[in-house]
C-alpha cells in the first residue's frame, strides 16, 4: 500500500487528484466546526453532552458535527436513504427499471437526479425533525419560525454540499466521494479512542493494571478485528472458465482458462449502511411529531426505543435484543440485495455461452445459470453473517460499561473503503503506466 501511495506521489495526473481529494476533506472538515446561525453554544454543549440517542450514532458518522450542531450535522445519511428508496422503486417500478438496466448513461444521470431530488426532501424533514426535538432544550437563542427556518435552510444546504462535495471527489478525485466522507467523519473519532484507552489506564491519575489490560484487549481484538475484515474483504472464489477454440477474422484463436473471481463480500459495507439507515429513520420521524420523545411512554415511544438501541445502552434489555435480531436480519437481506443487483448469473451464463465458454462440468445454458446461483447464495449468507455479527459487537461491548465509539460497523466502514481507495488509485497507475508503454 505504501509503495502504492509512493509512486501516485511520483505521478503528475495521479497526484492532482490525490491534493483535489485533500482539498475537497478539509472544506469538509471545517465546515464541521460552523456552527448554525442562532444556536446558543453554551446550552449546546450541555445538551449535547447529555447525548447518548440516536444522535450519538449520527455524531460518530458526522465526524463530531452534530455533537457542534454545524452546517454538515446531518452528514450525508439522507442521500444514502434516497439511494436505498430509488433503488427499491427501481425493483418494482417498470420504467425505472428499464432506465436504469436499458438506459445507459443518460439513464444513470436521470437515476442520480431522481437521488438527489429526493434526498433534497428527505433532508428538509429530517432538518425539521432535529429543530423541533432540540426546540425545547434551549439550545436556540430565539426559538421562532425565523429561527426554525435558518437551521432548516442550514442543514439542507449543508446535505446539498455534501452531496456536492461527493460528486466531486468521485469525478474528479480518488475513490467515491460518499464514503470518503464517511470514512473520514468516523476516523476522526480515532483521537477520542486514544483518549478513552488513556483514561483507563491512567484516568485516575495512578497507573490502573486492570484498566491496562483492558486497554491491550481493546487493542488486540481491534487488530483481529481488523485482520478478519481485510480477509473476507479481499477473499475470493474463483469459479473456473474454459473457451474452446474459434476463428476471429483469419486466424483460429486457441482454447483459453480464466475464471471469474466471485468475493465473499461483495457487497462490501454497503448492508450494513443501508441497515444503519433504515434502524435509525423511524427514530428521526418520531422526533418531530412527538415532543420529548424520549422521555414518554405509549406504543411509539417503545418504536423510538427499539429504532435507537443501536446507539445506546440506556434501553430495556428486550428492546436491544429485538433491536439486534432485525439489525441482522437487515443485514442479510441487504447483502442478498445488493449483490444479485450487481451480479446477475443468468446474464453472466449467456454471455459465457455466446463467447463459446463454459465452466468444467457443468452444461451451457440453465445449469451454469443454476450453478452460479447456487455458489452466489453460499457465500452470500456467509458474507451477510459475517457484516452482521461485526455490527452488533458494538452492542455486546456497550453492555460491559466501556463506550468506545470507533465499533465493529466503524472498522468496516473504514477498512471497505481504504481497501476500495487503494485498489483506485493501483488502477489509475496501471492505466497510467499502459499510457507511457504505448507512447
């Protein structure tokens, strides 16, 4: 990886990039540190302090905007949701399923427009949701409708540039812009996990063997965490091809044996964000037709309680075991979705068939088809049982009293998108390299 770095430094075009990316992070990065017009800061801080929600859980991804409450504190979650709903709308409407398999370019750019006008809508209600839940707490200087329509109009513009920002980095910077700014919003939160691990060992001011010991097991099981993640992520089950021999123009072309790499995750982080989204969406909705949603009873309530325990220890056991249970399943089912979305075995299988291929064994046509599918689901349910049991560690950490916020979901996260990232810019230095060897 680091030679990789090395020679993209070396690279005129591949280096370009690589300080517009830079460039892009660091507006994001300040702009988490402005503060909306008409917040009181002081009342901000103690609210904020007293935190542990469903906001938690956005102040991690947001990279401590929300915990400020600054003009990206929604961060980019409501164009990861619109993405989810036009993906869905795309399974079972015709036309949008015809635009986005027959369309070609310009149906990509009529899908990401469709994105973005939908995430515009769900950005005004969640913003709307944040005003009226915070309403009450003090936190604004003078609550109103001025008031509510500058924090509004703040946080949708903040959703916009992010999403602006995104669609920059991946057009014209390395790696996807959306998960960069996830990826750089949770490792943010790295200096305050060195600080939890000091404060146990030294929290008291003494030195704490126990609290050492907890500090070097955090560590380790972070470390093998990190191991099994960079494995099943770059893992792979290659399912031999053969191609007889056939004529091309004059000249008889010889049998050739490659194969298709199938990963065992390949739908890489993506469930787990969908999963996130949809956990933690009803919270943000009862957050504005209920007021101290938090602190009532009733059917809605235990709805808020069960959309939050992701986030928070502070919920009845059963609400995090139920919590737990649909976030796996989510999971799962996302991993399905995701990865029959982007792979198709039956288009797979005919476009083996018509190249004169076939995979040893088995016949052309159906069984291939039948195959592919079969090998598919196997390591798909592995995949999403693996992506699930690493999000809710979280969960079964909290439960122990120590609140490390950098969990299972963030090492993910982080560790899909370094290894995405790189595997850009190898493949910019290789075009780069094809480049200079043919001129």
């Amino acid at each position: 990886m680091f030679k990789t770095i090395k020679n993209a430094l070396k690279t005129e075009e591949v280096r370009k990039r690589l300080l517009y990316t830079l460039v892009l992070i660091i507006i994001f990065r300040l702009g988490c540190f402005i503060t909306i017009p008409g917040v009181d800061t002081f009342s901000l801080n103690e609210a904020m302090g007293q935190n542990t929600g469903i906001g938690g859980l956005i102040n991690i991804i947001s990279g401590g905007a929300f915990s400020r409450f600054s003009i990206f504190a929604m961060t980019i979650s409501p164009y990861i949701t619109a993405s989810i709903v036009i993906q869905l709308l795309a399974m079972v409407i015709p036309a949008l399923e015809r635009l986005a398999k027959e369309g070609g370019e310009e149906g990509r750019q009529k899908m990401n427009r469709y994105t973005k006008y939908l995430t515009i809508v769900l950005a005004i209600v969640e913003a709307l949701g944040l005003y009226l839940s915070y309403k009450s707490s003090g936190i604004f200087i003078n609550p109103g409708f001025l008031t509510g329509f500058i924090v509004v109009l703040s946080l949708v513009a903040g959703t916009a540039l992010l999403m602006w920002l995104g669609e920059q980095i991946t057009n014209k910077g390395i790696g996807n812009g959306i998960s960069i700014i996830i990826f750089i919003g949770i490792v943010s939160s790295l200096p305050s996990v060195v600080t939890t691990l000091w404060s146990l060992t030294f929290g008291t001011g003494a030195f704490s063997t126990t609290g050492l010991l907890i500090s070097l097991g955090i560590i380790i099981g972070a470390v093998i965490l990190v191991a099994g993640v960079v494995f099943v992520q770059t893992a792979e089950r290659r399912i031999p091809v053969q191609y007889a021999k056939k004529v091309v123009g004059r000249k008889m072309v010889g049998a050739q044996n490659t194969h298709i790499p199938l990963k065992l995750a390949m739908a890489g982080v993506m469930p787990v964000i969908f999963a996130s989204s949809f956990m933690t969406f009803p919270a943000m909705i009862l957050q504005i037709f209920i007021k101290d949603i938090a602190n009532a009873t009733g059917f809605w309530a235990g709805v808020y309680k069960f959309s939050i325990a992701t986030s928070t220890s502070n919920v009845p056991i059963a609400y995090s075991i139920a919590n737990a249970i649909v976030y796996l399943l989510l999971i799962v089912g996302f991993t399905f979705f995701y990865t029959y979305a982007t792979f198709n075995p039956a288009e797979v299988s005919n476009n083996i068939k018509k190249n004169g291929g076939f995979v040893p064994g088995i016949r052309a046509g159906k069984p291939t088809t039948d195959y592919l599918s079969s090998v598919i689901s196997k390591i798909t349910w592995f995949g999403g049982f693996f992506l699930a049991v690493i999000a809710i560690l979280p969960m079964l950490i909290r439960f122990t009293g120590l609140n490390v916020a950098f969990g299972g979901t963030s090492i993910l996260i982080v560790v899909g998108v370094a290894l995405e990232t790189v595997q850009q810019l190898e493949s910019l230095l290789m075009m780069r390299h094809y480049k200079g060897f043919l001129s």
